[in-house]
C-alpha cells in the first residue's frame, strides 16, 4: 500500500505544492526585520496560549476510524462529554451503524447516524437530526453499559440485540448481534491502542461496509 493511498480506497486531495511568496519568508530568506517581527509575533502567541487539558485530550477519537466518522469528530466528543461515553466507544457504534451517514435507513426500520428505532423518538422529534438522534441512541448505549457493568463488549451486544441479551448466554444471541461483536469490540480495543490502522476495521469495511461508506461519503461531500 503506497502512503498516499487510502487504506478505504477513497479519493485524496493532493497535498498544494509550495508556492514562493512575497514576503518576509520568500525564498527562505530573513532580512533582519522580519526576524525582529517573528520574534515579536511568536512570544506574544507563547503568552497567549494555554496548554490543552488532559481532559480535551482523552476525548480525542482515534485515527482508525473511516473518513466519515472523522467527519463527525468534533460532535463525537461533545455527545462523549455529554454522556460520559468513551468517545472510541460511540464512534466504533456510529461506524457500523451507519458510517456516518445521518440520512441512513436500514431493511428494519432503524434511522440516522445511531441506527435508532423510531420507537425510541418523541413524536417532535426529528430521527434525522444528528443531535436527536445522538440523543436517543446514546441514550440507550449508556443504559446498556449501566446493564453490563461497564463491559463494552456486553454493551455492543445489548445496543444491537436489546438490552436483555446481555444477561443470555452467547450462543443464545442472533447471528447478528455475534457478527456486531465480532467487528465492534476489536475495532473498539484497537482504537485505544497508540496505531493508525485496524485490522478488524478493515476487515469489516471489505466485507460489509464498503457500500454503506461509499454513501455516506457522498452524502457528507466529502473528498
């Protein structure tokens, strides 16, 4: 695999060439001015910056996931702050749910970006409004953790099978909800070790998610 080659096998921008400009760096030339500037410029930037708290920190997602769970980053750690949720953890649900496509509807009936059921909306409510459906999806995952103790990989099994099955012996569980686990907790574990890649991610995006990225990509305009 070359570097510049998506490990999703989507389109990349091509990084802009430096273009030599007309001021104090062109050419990579410094007449003292400049030098006084940057110096100036620098330590009033030093001043004015507060190191990032380790909190911001561990609410960073992991680089594993696809470009269109990057996407929703930003919001990712937001509902993680909301809820108490491992930001990891609700992107690897939003990844098989429906790879970040807030308009995605499943054969079953479930809707947005949490693949939630309309049972679980308000009648005001909008399923496809992100932050609705970050609501009421979440919502549910919490309430599956609470049922699992804390176990992660019980919590997948109960977002996807219902709460009950937590408490079932596995092979009780529908061949759906082993299949979640199956991806989701391996993907979940290798998204809190220190890599860029998942095996198990990519595994899952080759066999059953390729076509589901694809939309969503679209969907999200990105590029």
């Amino acid at each position: 695999m070359s570097r510049a080659q998506s490990p999703y096998q989507y389109p990349q921008t091509a990084a802009s060439e430096y273009e030599p400009g007309s001021g104090c760096l062109s050419g990579f030339l410094l007449p003292p001015i400049c030098v006084l500037i940057l110096i100036l410029l620098l330590g009033n930037l030093a001043l004015s910056q507060t190191p990032p708290s380790s909190s911001s920190i561990e609410k960073t997602i992991s680089p594993i996931f696809t470009p269109e769970i990057q996407h929703w980053g930003f919001w990712i750690k937001q509902w993680a702050d909301e809820t108490g949720l491992d930001p990891n953890l609700i992107a690897t649900v939003m990844q098989i749910e429906s790879c970040g496509d807030p308009r995605a509807v499943s054969s079953s009936g479930a809707l947005g970006l949490f693949q939630v059921m309309p049972f679980h909306f308000q009648p005001e409510d909008d399923p496809f409004d992100p932050g609705t459906n970050a609501l009421r999806g979440l919502s549910y995952l919490v309430r599956s953790m609470e049922s699992a103790h804390g176990n992660a990989r019980l919590a997948l099994a109960g977002y996807n099978g219902g709460i009950g099955v937590i408490k079932r012996i596995e092979s009780d569980w529908s061949a759906q909800t082993r299949r979640y686990v199956q991806y989701g907790w391996p993907i979940y574990q290798q998204a809190g070790q220190a890599t860029g890649s998942s095996l198990s991610l990519l595994e899952w995006h080759q066999n059953y998610g390729a076509s589901l990225c694809r939309q969503a990509h679209r969907r999200l305009g990105l590029r």
